[in-house]
C-alpha cells in the first residue's frame, strides 16, 4: 500500500504541474520591485552563496523533498541527484519512512549520497519519528542535516493518514536535541505561519521553511486518491509563501521559501521578502520525469544565470543583499499584510 502511494504521489503530483503550464497567478505576483535605473551592478560583482544551517551554499536554490520508497521514485532521486552535483545545489530526499518500515528500500534514498557525494544532502522524516530513527536515517545518508516536515492538512485528507498531532512539539524536540546536525522543519505546502515558527525557534530548531500554498497541492492529491473525492473544499488550504516569510518574518529563526516558485523571478521576489534561500520540488520532478537529469542540469542552469542577471539589476550583489531592495505590496498579498498588521520593512517600503 505505501508503495502505491508513493508512486501515486508522483503521478498526481506531475499531472498537477502539467495542468498548470507554469501561467498559474500567485501571490508573488503581488510583490514588485521598485525600479531604479541606476541600481544595477557589475555581474562580476555578483555572488550567489548563503549561509543556511551553518553552512554556506553555493546558490541560493535547493531541490526540495520529493520522493522514494519504490524503484520508481529511486530512479527519480538518483536523476535529481545527478542535477544537484552537476549545478552544485543541496538536495533532500523524500520522507524516509518507507526505508524505516522496509530496509529493502534503502537504495532508493542512498542513491541521492552516492551521486552527490560532496554536495549538502538533506534526509527526511515526519515529526511522528523517535529520536533513534531520526539518528539512523541521518547516518543512512551521511546527512547534513535532517528535514522534518509538518503534514497535518495533507494527513487529515490521506484516506490512510495520522490523526494525532498533539505530541509533534514534544517529538521535533526531542529530536533536535538528539540528531548531530541541524534540524530544519518545513511545511508540504500549506505554509508556516509567525506563530508557528517562533514555535519551532524555542525547540531547537535551526532553520524553518514556510514552504506554501501554490505549489503542489496535497489535499489535492490526497483528495484525488479519495473514491469519493469528498474534501475538495480544502484544495487552496494555507497561507501562500509570500504570505507566510511576510508572516514569519520577525519570529526567530532563518527562513528557507518554497512552494508555488515559477521561475527566477519569484526565486529572488522570496529572497528579498527574507528567505536564506528558495526551493523547488514540483516544477522540478515534472522536468526530471519528462526529460532526464540533462534536461534538469538546463532548468537549473538557466535558473541560476536569471538569478545572477537579476541581482544585477537590482544592484543586489549577494542574496541577502535582495533584502534591502525597495518593494511594492499590491492586491491580496497588500490586503493580507494589512489586516496581520504586517508593514514589509517599516520607513522604507510602501
């Protein structure tokens, strides 16, 4: 059963992204930079590394969680691996769960380490593991850090899914304090809100990644996997990504975005609202799938030169330096900031 699942995942998850032709509106589309003809810099100028978890990045872009469990999605993971070293990005694997149920699963996770072996590889679990399993995991794959994501929405629509979530602060805890390593917990694309991550910021966690509503949809899949289809009415839950960094902005703890990024654009409008770096998962896998990790290896390329085009010109030299770029707040995203009482960056922007 766990193994349909996770090859269903993929497949709703692609048909998803496919429907959408990468023309889908978003929040980011609410944000707009404030142009000034002389801003720009000298590309040669430009430097795209970040500091997350302690540990400096090379671009600010990262392959987030997908998959594994099925030979399938072991083939997908070792594609997406070969893309990740070949553009120097971190990668995190899907949920480990189904290598803690099933050893034999093993290779379809370990073969993200053995085809990027030098690169900053992330391990995943749910916030229901044991200190232990959150231990062996991070050996399995020689971790740099371990992923702890937070489903509830996507659980509560699983026809198959927990319906405990009481204990995750006590668990994310408990973890934290035992794994060597940092702790990054991130959302499946319903959002982190400020409340949420100065949570996490008082368990030890080291980096938060709002990951939100916009991208893939797990209340959608999990609602396609229904036979009666019967929680439609939660497909758009959460807080969208723009609206969860403006939200979590001020609560403790270095943020990571993903979720609903379309292209570079987006990429630097998230890095400008205050995320360390931008992931992406969905757009991503339906690449992959479609045409191998060398039609990958070019969407990140591209990726990452629109980036540094961008930077320059907006006289940002590093991605943290996007964060003092002048901004304009239009439509939901404005009306969302106005009734939370959130101003983007008091005495600069509009």
């Amino acid at each position: 059963m766990n193994a349909t699942r996770k090859d269903d995942h993929v497949r709703l998850a692609v048909a998803q992204h496919e429907d959408r032709h990468g023309d889908r509106p978003s929040t980011f589309d609410d944000v707009r930079f404030l142009h000034h003809a002389l801003a720009g810099t000298d590309r040669d100028r430009i430097d795209l590394s970040t500091t997350v978890a302690g540990r400096t990045w090379p671009v600010p872009l990262y392959i987030n969680a997908m998959t594994g469990g099925t030979g399938a999605t072991g083939r997908i993971n070792r594609d997406l691996a070969i893309a990740a070293r070949e553009t120097g990005l971190p990668i995190a694997t899907g949920s480990l769960s189904p290598y803690l149920k099933d050893p034999g699963t093993a290779e379809t996770f370990t073969t993200v380490r053995r085809h990027h072996p030098d690169g900053f590889v992330m391990a995943n679990l749910n916030a229901n593991a044991t200190p232990e399993q959150a231990r062996r995991v991070v050996g399995l794959l020689q971790a740099d850090a371990l992923q702890i994501h937070l489903n509830s929405v996507q659980e509560t629509v699983m026809p198959e899914g927990d319906r405990s979530f009481g204990h995750w602060p006590a668990a994310i805890s408990a973890i934290a304090g035992a794994v060597e390593g940092p702790v990054i917990v991130k959302e499946v694309g319903f959002g982190l809100s400020g409340r949420t991550v100065a949570h996490l910021a008082g368990l030890g966690v080291a980096a938060a990644d709002v990951a939100g509503r916009g991208g893939t949809d797990f209340a959608r899949i999990e609602n396609g996997r229904r036979p009666e289809g019967d929680y439609a009415y939660l497909e758009g839950w959460g807080l969208s990504t723009a609206e969860a960094l403006l939200d979590a902005r001020d609560s403790g703890l270095p943020l990571l975005a993903s979720g609903g990024l379309r292209h570079p654009l987006d990429a630097v409008r998230a890095l400008a609202l205050g995320a360390r770096a931008v992931g992406s998962s969905g757009p991503f896998l339906t690449t992959v799938t479609a045409g191998g990790p060398d039609a990958l290896i070019a969407r990140i390329t591209t990726w990452i030169d629109q980036l540094t085009a961008l930077m320059t010109l907006l006289g940002a030299p590093t991605p943290a330096g996007l964060a003092s770029c002048e901004l304009l707040l239009t439509g939901a995203l404005h009306d969302f900031c106005t009734r939370r009482g959130i101003h983007p960056r008091p005495g600069k922007d509009a």
